[in-house]
C-alpha cells in the first residue's frame, strides 16, 4: 500500500502479508501520535484481544517529532525521538495482538492543516483495504489541535466512502479531555474492566513519555476508575473501569450535518442541564 508520505509503514505483528492482514480488520483506532490508541481505543483492543474472528488495526496519524524527553531520552535529536517512539508503537501492537499498525508519519502541521487532504486521502485507502465496522478516534471536544486535525480528517474520509462500506459505529474517545461532562444518555459507556494487567502493559510500553515527565500510564488507569464509581451517584460501583466515548456514527451516516454544530450541541445540552439545577435552587435562570 502507498502512502503520501514514503517513510510511512505497516508492520503486521504475526507475520501476515499486508494486504490479508488488513483485509481482516474489523475495529479500527486512529490516534494523532504514538501511545493514543493504548490510551483511548483500549475497548476495540479487548475486542478483538485473541479472537480470530474479530482484529484490532491501529493508525497512528503524526511521525513523534518535539515529543517531550528526560532521562536517558534528555539529548535525544528528534530523529532520534522519532525512531524510539515508532518502536515503542510497534512493541503495543505485538503486545496487544494487532491485526496491523500503520504509521503514517505526517508532522503535526500537516496534521492540523485545514487545506492538506493527504491525511483524508491515507484513511480512504485504509478503510478500503479493511473491513472496519468500529472505529476508535478522538473526540470533537479534545483540547490538542492535532486530535481535532485527526477526527476531522478520519470523518471527512468516511464521509466520501461509499455508504455500504462506511463503519457501522464511530466513536470519539477521551485523550487530552476527559468526556464525564457529556449527558449520560449520550455517552458511549466502555466497561473494560478486569484487564488492568494489559491495560498497564501497554502503557508501560510508552517509557520515552512516561520519562519525559507525563505519568501516562498511572493517569489513564485512574480516569477509568474515577468514571466506573462517579459515573452513577445513587448505585454501587457495578464496573472498576469505564471509558467514556462521544458518539460521531450520524456524523458519517449524514454527511449533511454540520460537525462544529454537532459538537456544540452536546455542549448546548450541558449547558442546560447546568442551567436547571442551579435554577431548581436559585430560582428562574
């Protein structure tokens, strides 16, 4: 498969020959940089963790560059930083039995460009080539510019899909925002509780990050925990880890709708759910 970019590459960790092993993907998680998929896509991975039937495949969308570094990474040139974390990503995957991982190698400006579609045009050859019914991104409320660069660009390519091949559920995940503002109703509730221990495998894996000074590991296992028991107020915990997730399945299903529209809409409903309670005690708002 070509890419746009030509130090972009897909490692198959079992050995498949490219093209069957991403014939088979059936749970596909785009991520802006290297350790985000293990980070917000945990759910698809579980998914498909040792069932022949079902196959994770990764993307991670940005090539590592100015990632933050200490310890023995401290004097580390970017090329250098690059190469360690395209290592690391590839390492996640055979851990986590990945049906394929493709890194795409774009630097955050192309990433961001609001006029760049070589992003767009890598994730159409993608899903043609898979069988992808669920897909894992970011979310349209993240607050880092290159995650909102990449669910725009994961939407806008299943958008020109045809729409028999368009995945079935789309969800937007928590990464640099967590989603418990979002109304219970719409909230895309993923119980992935009892696997802790691969859980903090795969983010110990990220160690050129966790070193750079962002424990990583430790704040993405907490954010689960915190979900599963303030997720309901008036019940006992009936889960230990909970990730939250938008949902962004009529987004593609409509190509009509408005996406800016669509995020602010369930910010509009938060907005007045706030609104009812404090009037509820302080009187008409």
């Amino acid at each position: 498969m070509q890419f746009h970019n030509s130090t972009a590459e897909v490692f198959v960790p079992d050995g498949k020959p490219i093209a069957a092993a991403l014939k088979r993907v059936t749970h596909l998680g785009i991520g802006a940089h290297q350790d985000d998929l293990e980070f917000m896509a945990f759910h698809g991975i579980l998914e498909c963790h040792a069932i022949n039937t079902k196959w994770f495949g990764g993307v991670t969308c940005t090539n590592g560059a100015g990632s933050s570094r200490a310890g023995k990474f401290k004097k580390f040139s970017d090329e250098q930083m690059m190469a360690v974390r395209r290592q690391e990503q590839n390492q996640a995957a055979r851990i986590g039995g990945y049906g394929a991982m493709m890194q795409l190698d774009f630097p955050s400006s192309a990433v961001k460009s609001a006029t760049d579609p070589a992003l767009k045009d890598d994730l159409i050859k993608i899903f043609t080539a898979t069988k992808t019914q669920v897909v894992y991104t970011h979310n349209l409320a993240d607050k880092h510019d290159t995650h909102i660069g990449v669910v725009v660009a994961a939407i806008q390519a299943m958008r020109e899909l045809p729409r028999a091949k368009r995945p079935k559920k789309i969800i937007g995940c928590e990464v640099w925002r967590d989603l418990d503002w979002l109304a219970d109703a719409k909230k895309v509730v993923m119980d992935v509780s009892g696997h802790d221990s691969l859980a903090a495998k795969l983010n110990r894996q990220f160690a050129s990050q966790i070193a750079g000074g962002k424990r990583y590991d430790l704040a993405t296992l907490g954010r689960r925990a915190a979900n599963a028991t303030f997720f309901s107020s008036h019940t006992t915990d009936t889960a230990m880890q909970l990730i939250f997730g938008m949902d962004l399945t009529p987004l593609v299903m409509d190509a009509t709708l408005d996406v800016a529209g669509y995020a602010l809409s369930l910010i509009d409903e938060f907005r007045a759910d706030v609104k009812s309670k404090l009037g509820q005690r302080l009187g008409k708002l």
